[in-house]
C-alpha cells in the first residue's frame, strides 16, 4: 500500500488492442471503487519472436517496485514468451505477494480464465438444438492445436447428443484467420455435392471471412448457410449480417480479477481457478435478431477522423526525430521535446543515456535500469532544458499526486534500441480514450527511434573525436605531433598580428634517466616537460611533442622570455618536491620571437630556437662542471 492505497501490478503486452483496452478500462475503474489503484507494465509486442526488439521491451517488467505493490496481474495468455512470465512469478513471489494469471495455471497462483469449451458449447447447442441443424461443418483452428481441437470436442459431442452426423470430413482448417479460411471455404464448394445448413467457426475472424465468401457465391446468409463465431470481436458489428458468437468479455473478466484481488488481499479464501464463462450473443448470422444496431454514420466519421489523428500525429512524430537529431546533446533534447504536447507523460534514461561517450549498442551494467534515473520530459512541469534526478524505484516525479488525485492507471514502456534498455515512459492519462492507449505505443516507437539515433551519432562523434586526436596528438604527452602542428599552423598565421613567438624545451639526461631508473621513469620525466611547457603557454598556443625529449611552442604575438623560463623551472621544481623520484627533472628553454615579415617559415624558426636552446643547455654543462 503506498499513500493509503492498495497498489496492483498488471502485466500485458499491447494496451491498445481493443480487448486489452477495455480490461484495463474496467480493471481500473472497479479498483479505484475499492480504494486502489493500477499501474500497467506494458509491451508493444507480445513477446512471441524473441527478438532484439522484443529483449528490450520485457525490459519494463525490470521496472516493478514490489516494496509498493500489493497484487500482480500477468495477462499470461497474451504474453507468449513463458519464461518471460515465469520470472515475473518468481520475483513476486519472492516479496510474498498474491499472483493471478490470466490464462494458464502456474504453482502458488490463482488463476482466472474464460471457460471456453462451456461458451463454445453455448453456440454448438444454439446452432443445432435452437435452429433445429442436422448437417454442420466446422472451420477449426490449427490443427493438433490445444485451442483447435477442444472446440471441435465440443462440436463432437453437442452433435452425438442430437444425432448429428459429424465426422473428420466435416472438419476444415482455417488457422485462426482470413487467408487459410478463405481456401478452405472455398474447397467446400468442390468436397461436398452441396453445402451444410451450417458453418460453425472457431473465431469471429473465421467466421467473418467465411459470410464474405458464401456471398461471393450468391450463397444467402442465413437463408442458405448459418455462420457462427466465437470470442466477440469489434469487428462482428461491421459484418452483414451481424455475426452470432460467444463474446469473452473483456468487463466480466476484469470484474472476476477484481473481485478475486480484494478476496485475496482480505484475507480469504479464493479457488485456485476461476472460470468466466462467455456470454451468448445470437445475431443475425444463424437467423436471430439483435438490438445492436449500428450507426455507420457516426462509425465511419470515427474511423475516419481516427485515421486522419493517426497520420497527423505520425508527421508530428517525424518531424520531431529530425529536430532532435538536430541537438548537441541531452539538455537540447529535452528542450525540444516541451514544444511538443505529449499529454501525460514522463520521460526517464539511464544516465549512461546522456553520456556520449558510451556504447549504445552494449550494456553497461548488470541492472536494466540504474538506481537514480534522468527526468528529460515531465508534462505537468516542463523541464526547459534541464534534466533532474529520480530514484527509479518513484517511478514517477509525482507518483503521490498521481495515486492520490487520480483514479486512471499509471501506464509503463521501456524504451530500448537495439535490445539495449535506455530507460522508460510513463503514461498518466486522465481519460480511457482507446486513440490515447494507441498513441503510447506510437510515442515510445518513435522515442526509440529517436534517442537511439541521437545516441549513435553522438557516439559516432565522440569516436571520430578521438580517432581524431589520436592523428593529431602524442600518444605519450597528449601534446600536437608534428603532423598536426604544420595542419594548424597556417590557421595560427591568420590570427597573428605579425609577430610569432617559439618556445624549444629539451629534456635534460634523459639518457642518464633511462640508463639507471628505466623507461618508464624516462617517459614520466618527458610528460613532466610537456607539461611544464603547457602549464606556462596561453590558450592559443599550439603545443607540440617535436621529437623525443624536445617539446615546441608556437605562440602568436610576444611574451615574456623571462616569464616563461621562470614558470618552466618553478613547475619542475614543484613537481621534483613531491614527486618521491630518486632523480631531478630539468629542461633547457630557448625562446624567440619573430617578425613575420621578414619570414613566416615554421622550420627556420624552430631551428634559430633550437640554436637558443643548446645555448642554454651547454651554460648548464658549464656550471655543473665548475661546481
């Protein structure tokens, strides 16, 4: 319970599927009437490939804080992958909460489905008993599939009961939809010298399709052929004649979930399996009546108006893919996204997110989501380019506000490219507008799209940074090379006022250094006078490694010759206090400035520097041989 709340968890993949939607529409109503409140862990897909895809999407299920939760809902039946499911159960029931699978039975949890041989039965016994039907042919399934073959049971024995002929040659295979059902209706017109009084179907889509060919033939419907279907599809509604079925109802099922949630979070007893069974809804197919009429008026404007939002909001969602790969980095990102109206929604990434110069393609760490998230997008408080804080387990910068002053549930996506978790969306919408439920899948797809690119250009231009570097820096001092120097050399010339200043620092006893201590020692006293000499060079000074132990600086403009040698010694000196080696680093300077009209030749200048430089160097020899 969080904010005197009972908090349930509900596991399904596509929210916008029309059945799906409706559940949660009830789920979420007949919980916020019992003080409660529903926060859906949703995927695009239904896990059936397993692909990369799919790996980043269950990534969302990572994201269920179960210190909060009370209850977990899995629409097992839905969701394909297994093992998917499995872990789910698992990890609640580590934390001891009650589970319930909407489908198949599984250890320690109460499962709840619809009774699809009593609903079947329902409209095998309507067909043959109710309309007096002595010759039926049934549209299975798939064949040897669970599904399939319990429904054709059900036509076997409702048909042993009447007297009723009905054997493997009265049993076609329709796959569960259009194109298989199509051919196997039409083959009726060749197996058979003339067609049944009835066609039973397995599904709505089966039976669907099988009125459209019927009637391609002339065949009259019901007059000729009775059509029957099951699960009670939208699309029934649309057929002429209206499709009699069994309708699975989507509210019943959620009322059932409810009901048996508060039992079990009560305190008792609830069965181990709760069937609801499918309602009944003769219609004009098998030659009934029905009281649903349809306005195609007012459903063609919908559809209509529908399709148009659809392909507004996909230019919309183009648009803004090309203005986000636009931006420098994150902060850009998240100021563009508040001149867009994405409705309720929050946006979280991983921090690595943000960070160019990480992979996008790997995981960087064991954990789908990092303990402390990054807030880019918040709709009740636009970020304006500024990116917060959140701890992941809040799962919502307003997660109070939102449990307390709203009954809707909380809706969760992952996002991901390439399989890679980035982070997560959250959907807070203050209606059940199904087009909304369409439109969040639609945003987290293109979501997807969008950081993903971002992030691989990003990456692509922090590596072209560093490929880059490496051409034009030392390996060792991280100085230019030499190669790099004469490529900005002429740039410098541009921005000089006509005077250029050269600076030649040499490593004294490099030799007696790698001799008696080693190379590494050697390497670490030649970095020392690199950075000696970086340490006392303005910002538009071009450093350079020029050779083994000598070190040029081209700088535009005059400086102080003295300034520089007193800046060299003291950082050495420095550095030799407190650097613990056995041995002094020194450096011999040479330093001369240049009229650039008399000449700008970068190699004439640093020789008539090196020449400065063995001056200082032989004064040096002279007075350690004196003392």
């Amino acid at each position: 319970m969080l904010y005197g709340k009972t908090i349930v968890a509900l596991c399904t993949p596509k929210i916008h599927e029309a059945t799906n939607h409706r559940f949660i529409t009830t789920f979420a109503k007949c919980l916020a009437s019992c003080n409660a409140r529903l926060l859906v862990y949703s995927t695009p897909s239904e896990l059936f490939w397993n692909s990369i895809d799919e790996q980043g999407e269950k990534a969302v299920f990572d994201l269920i804080n179960y210190d909060i939760t009370d209850a977990v809902v899995i629409n097992e039946e839905a969701i394909k992958d297994k093992d998917t499911v499995r872990r789910i159960i698992l990890d609640a029931r580590a934390h001891g909460l009650p589970v319930i699978t909407i489908g198949a039975q599984y250890p320690g949890c109460t499962r709840i489905t619809f009774d699809y041989t009593a609903g079947f039965e329902k409209i095998v016994r309507h067909v043959i008993a109710d309309h007096n039907v002595k010759d039926i042919h049934m549209i299975a399934g798939i064949k040897d599939n669970a599904f399939s073959e319990e429904r054709i049971d059900v036509v076997r024995k409702v048909a042993a009961e009447y007297d009723v002929d009905f054997g493997n040659d009265d049993i076609s295979y329709g796959e569960f939809w259009s194109v298989p059902t199509e051919s196997a209706v039409e083959q009726l017109f060749v197996r058979r010298r003339s067609l049944p009084q009835a066609i039973i179907c397995a599904n709505d889509t089966m039976a669907i399709t099988t009125v459209s060919v019927l009637k391609r033939h002339g065949i009259k419907i019901p007059e000729n052929v009775i059509v029957t279907g099951f699960d009670g599809i939208n699309e029934i509604r649309y057929s002429t004649p209206q499709i009699t079925t069994c309708l699975c109802s989507s509210e019943h099922l959620a009322l059932t979930v409810s009901d048996t949630i508060m039992q079990m979070l009560s305190g008792r007893a609830v069965p181990g399996s709760v069937l609801v069974v499918p309602e009944l809804q003769a219609s004009e197919s098998c030659g009934c009546t029905t009281s649903v009429k349809l306005n195609a008026s007012e459903e063609l404007t919908y559809i209509n108006n529908s399709f148009n939002r659809y392909q507004n909001e996909e230019e919309h969602m183009f648009r803004m893919i090309s203005r986000i790969l636009e931006c420098q980095d994150f902060s850009e990102v998240a100021n563009e996204l508040d001149k867009y109206d994405f409705y309720d929604m929050v946006i979280a990434l991983n921090p690595e997110c943000t960070d160019r110069t990480f992979d996008p393609l790997r995981k960087h760490s064991d954990s789908v989501f990092a303990d402390t998230v990054k807030i880019i997008y918040n709709t009740n408080f636009p970020m304006h380019g500024r990116i917060d804080d959140m701890r992941k387990s809040d799962l919502h910068p307003n997660l109070k506000d939102m449990l307390t002053e709203h009954e809707e549930p909380l809706i969760f996506l992952s996002l991901n490219y390439m399989g890679v978790p980035m982070g997560f969306v959250c959907f807070s919408y203050h209606d059940y507008d199904i087009q909304n439920y369409y439109k969040a899948s639609q945003i987290t797809s293109t979501l997807n799209t969008a950081f993903g690119a971002f992030r691989s250009m990003q990456y692509q231009q922090y590596l072209t940074e560093k490929i880059e570097e490496m051409y034009r820096c030392d390996g060792l001092t991280h100085l230019l090379n030499r190669a790099a120097l004469k490529n900005l050399y002429p740039e410098l010339l541009k921005k000089c006022s006509g005077t250029m200043t050269v600076i030649l620092a040499d490593l004294d006893g490099l030799k007696h250094i790698n001799d008696n201590y080693g190379h590494d020692d050697g390497d670490y006293a030649i970095c020392a006078v690199a950075d000696a000499l970086r340490s006392c060079c303005p910002q538009n000074a071009l450093c350079v490694r020029w050779g083994g132990d000598e070190m040029v600086a081209v700088i535009p403009g005059t400086i102080s010759s003295e300034e520089i040698y007193r800046s060299v010694d003291a950082y050495l000196e420095n550095l030799n206090s407190i650097s613990g080696k056995e041995f002094e680093i020194s450096a011999s300077v040479g330093i001369k400035s240049f009229d650039l009209t008399d000449s700008s030749d970068l190699e004439y200048m640093i020789r008539m520097t090196d020449e400065l430089m063995y001056s200082d160097k032989n004064q040096k020899k002279e007075l350690r041989t004196r003392r």
